[in-house]
C-alpha cells in the first residue's frame, strides 16, 4: 500500500470528523475570519479529543460554518423579509397574490427550493459525539425524519401556481392566502441570524438588539394592519366596517390605499393612542381588537425591558465605579484620612476603572496556564531580558520568571514601594516613569529617577531588609510585579543563575 493509500485510507472510514481541525484549517486558509461569529453548537465538548491532522470534509459535503454557505444563509435572510411581507399581504389583497407580485414570489420559492436540495448536503454536528456527520445518508435521514423537510416543502410550493396548471383557471380564493402563510415558517432563519450576530463580536450588541426588535415591532404593526383590512373585505356588509364608514365602497378603491388606512390603525393601536376617527363597528372586528390590544401589552413590555436592559447594560460600570467611589469617600471620613491620601485611593481607583481592559489579571484569570504564560511571554520577556539584573540568565530562567509576573498600572503621584516596610515584591518598569526617594529627620530627599525597563524595590528583596527607599510615580506608569517568595523558588535550584542574578546586581 503506498504512502497516499495509508493517509487516505482512515479518511473512507470514517463517519464522523471533528469540527476543530476544519476551524483551524479554514480560519488559516481565510474561509473562517473570526471564530466568534461561529455557533456554540458547533464548537466541542469540554473533553473531547481532537485530531492533529488537517480532516477534509467529504465530496459533495458542506461543512455549516463554510464562509459561502454563511453568505447564501444570509442571501436567504433576506428573501425571508420580503417573505414576511408578502404574505399577510397577499392574504389581505388577494389581487396583488395574482398580479404583479406572482412573479416575484415564484423566484423566491425557487431559492428555497434550492436550498431544500442543499440541506441535503450540509454536515451537522452530533450532539452525543460533537462531530460532524458527513455521510450522506445520515445527513438525508436526519432530514427527512424531522419537522423541517415537510414545513420547508409546504412554506415553498406555489399552490396557487400548481392549481392555475391543472384546472387552467386563476383563483383568488381565500384558502391560498392562508396556504401562503406557510412561509412564514421560515421566519426561524432571522432569529438564527440575529442570534448569530448577538454573538458575534464584530457587531455592536446594542444595535443588532436593536435592530431585531424595530423587526419585530415592524411585523406585527404589518401583520395586525393586513388582518384588518382582510376582516372588512370578508365581512357581508362593507358599509358595517371600520374601512367601510370612513371610505365607502373602499374594495374598488386603490390597494396602497388601503393598505395605508390598514397600517395606520395598527399603529394608532399598537400605541393606545387612540384617537377615536377609525374604531372597530361590527363584532368580529371588536373581538379581533381585543385580542390585538392584549397582545399589544406584552408586545409593548418585551420592548420596553429589553430597550431597559440595553440602555442599563450601557451604564452598569458608570453605576459600579460610582459606589466604588462613594465608598472610599465614607471610609475616608469615617476614619478621617488626611486630603492627599483620600485623593491617591480615589485616583487609583479610577484609574482602575479606566484601565480595566488592560488589566492583566481579570484578562487572563479565566484562561487556562498554558496561555497565560505565552501571553506574558509576548508581552515581558522582552522587558525582563533587557533589564540590568537579569542579562545573562538561562532561558529557563527567564521563561518560568515570565509565568509568575503581574502586570499593574499606577496613576501619577502614587507610592509603589514605601520606606521601611516588609520586602515582599520588586517591580520593572515597563513604561512610565518614577522617582526614588528618602526621608531623613522627617525631610523628604530626592534620589533619583527611573525609566523604562528600570528596577525598583530588588534591594530589600535580595538582602531581605525591609525597604530603604520610597518609589513614587511621576506620570501614569506600567509596571510587572515579582513576588519575593516566587523569586527565591525560582532561585534555588538555578546556582547558576543565581550567581548571574548577584554579579549584576553587585556591578
């Protein structure tokens, strides 16, 4: 068996394949641009064990995060839209069903009917294994035997069409704009879509929220607007409706016409504005009033919490960082600190607030060892290499050093390392800068100051005094923190480097 045989050989027997070797490989290859667009659904379960090599799907299989499959679902959104529109429509005017919309809604459901065939052939993921089937039988089996195939059939014959072929006749009978609602059923597609976008970082949250709910505020004033007009069309006395008293004999008169009137009491109704010149007259037009107006009280209350929601969403850190700093004012009173150290916790703490995305620890403190250490690897070891004390040390050195640093921001006029207190940490600065100083006989002396890539505090570490120097920050300053204790582990079985460590700091 030759070399090709044996790769290809594992490839005819399986059934199943992992969806993370597809990710890597395609997100590589710029089928895939940013993993956060893709469904939960289709990322694995904790503990699920991956292949190393790159899995091809097989021939004529679509895997469903496929960037092109991604842009036809999107192309299908919206066909969906004019879907929604068009079908209450119809129902309502049944002439515009036969006339000049007929055409248009014949090539929508030819793309539907395209993407039936194609459903044929999309991978899914198995929700027991978290791998994705691409035998072509089981993608068809799964298919037919749910609810999808026989409601995605139905919501895409043309029944009106297929009745005209046979009987050679035109109808506008009202069971067609019923049959016609079936497409609605494909209404589901923007709810994945926005779900999809809700997820997907490259959108703002706020306005695909937003957007999503003006679309269902949108289809409802629609909806209720077309059933109106369908209640005075079937009603046996035109005269007796809520379109008939204002505009008489109003089904010769122009669709855009009423269709306005229509839309216009949805919304009058919707908003419980209410200004009495259009009402419901007979009885079936009250019953279908109260229903509406009961719907309208949730529609109205799901709206107006999630606009709440959004808008408090926007403002929680505001309200976080304001009891923050109302508490530091109480304690600050209570225990009657001096005006200078009040304004240096206030200081840090907005700062804290300002800085929070660039903090270290709430970055990283969720993510895995491994990953925390490349990233500070990324970020320091350039730092740490360069600076005085640790040239010439091993790369072991180096690497286990880098893994146990913490990152910090100090705003100005803040004391990192205070004199005379307990050795517990020694900083580098990253960026910013600091100055050294000493008090004497209760006078404050100027030492020096220090810049980037410059150590502080190694003093009282190394000789395990306690700190004979103030370090205090003259602008808003980044520095890494390195524990006393972690530094002496690491030390320890590292004579070598050790022995590098004490001639830089003695040179």
């Amino acid at each position: 068996m030759s070399a090709s045989e044996t790769t290809r050989s594992p490839m005819g027997l399986s059934e199943t394949r992992s969806p993370m070797p597809l990710l890597f490989r395609r997100h590589s290859s710029g089928e895939i641009r940013n993993l956060a667009s893709l469904s939960s659904s289709l990322l694995p379960a904790f503990g699920t064990v991956m292949g190393e090599s790159s899995v091809r799907l097989k021939r004529f299989v679509i895997a469903p995060y496929d960037r092109r499959y991604r842009l036809w679902q999107t192309f299908l959104v919206v066909l969906v839209v004019y879907s929604a529109w068009s079908s209450p429509f119809e129902l309502a005017f049944s002439k515009a069903s036969t006339g000049a919309l007929l055409p248009v809604d014949l090539v929508v459901d030819a793309f539907f009917a395209i993407d039936i065939i194609l459903t044929f052939f999309i991978a899914y993921l198995d929700k027991s294994t978290y791998l994705l089937v691409e035998e072509h039988k089981k993608i068809a089996f799964r298919y037919l035997t749910h609810l999808w195939f026989p409601m995605d059939v139905a919501s895409t014959l043309p029944f009106q069409t297929i009745y005209r072929i046979i009987s050679g006749k035109t109808s506008r009978a009202q069971v067609f704009g019923f049959l016609n609602l079936l497409r609605l059923w494909r209404l589901r597609r923007v709810s994945k879509f926005f779900s999809r976008l809700e997820k997907d970082t490259r959108f703002s949250y706020f306005w695909t929220r937003y957007c999503k709910l003006i679309c269902v505020t949108l289809f409802a004033v629609h909806s209720a607007g077309c059933f109106y007009y369908w209640l005075a069309t079937r009603y046996h006395n035109s005269d007796s409706t809520w379109l008939g008293v204002n505009i008489p004999d109003f089904k010769a008169r122009s669709i855009w016409l009423g269709y306005t009137y229509s839309m216009y009491w949805s919304i009058v109704t919707l908003t419980t504005v209410g200004y009495g010149d259009l009402h419901a007259v007979n009885t079936e037009e009250k019953i279908f009033t109260i229903f509406y107006m009961l719907f309208n009280i949730g529609l109205t209350a799901y709206l107006i919490g999630n606009m709440t929601n959004l808008i408090v969403h926007t403002a929680v850190r505001t309200f976080v960082m304001r009891d923050a700093i109302n508490e530091i004012l109480r304690y600050a009173k209570k225990n009657r600190l001096p005006e200078g150290l009040k304004e240096q916790m206030l200081a840090h703490l907005t700062l804290k607030f300002k800085t929070a995305e660039l903090q270290q620890e709430q970055v990283l403190e969720d993510l895995p060892k491994a990953i925390r250490s490349s990233i500070s690897q990324q970020l320091f070891r350039t730092t740490l290499e360069n600076t005085h004390l640790f040239k010439g040390v091993s790369d072991d050195f180096i690497v286990q050093l880098v893994s146990e640093i913490k990152a910090e921001y100090f705003p100005p006029k803040v004391d990192i390392v205070i004199q005379n207190e307990i050795p517990t940490d020694f900083y580098i600065l990253v960026s910013g800068a600091v100055d050294v100083v000493t008090y004497k006989n209760g006078m404050e002396q100027f030492l020096s100051k220090l810049g980037s890539q410059q150590m502080f505090g190694e003093i009282g570490v190394i000789f395990n005094i306690p700190q004979p120097f103030t370090v205090r920050t003259k602008r808003l300053s980044q520095v890494v923190r390195i524990s006393h204790h972690h530094f002496k582990q690491l030390v320890q079985p590292l004579q070598e480097d050790g022995k590098i460590i004490l001639t830089n700091f003695i040179q």
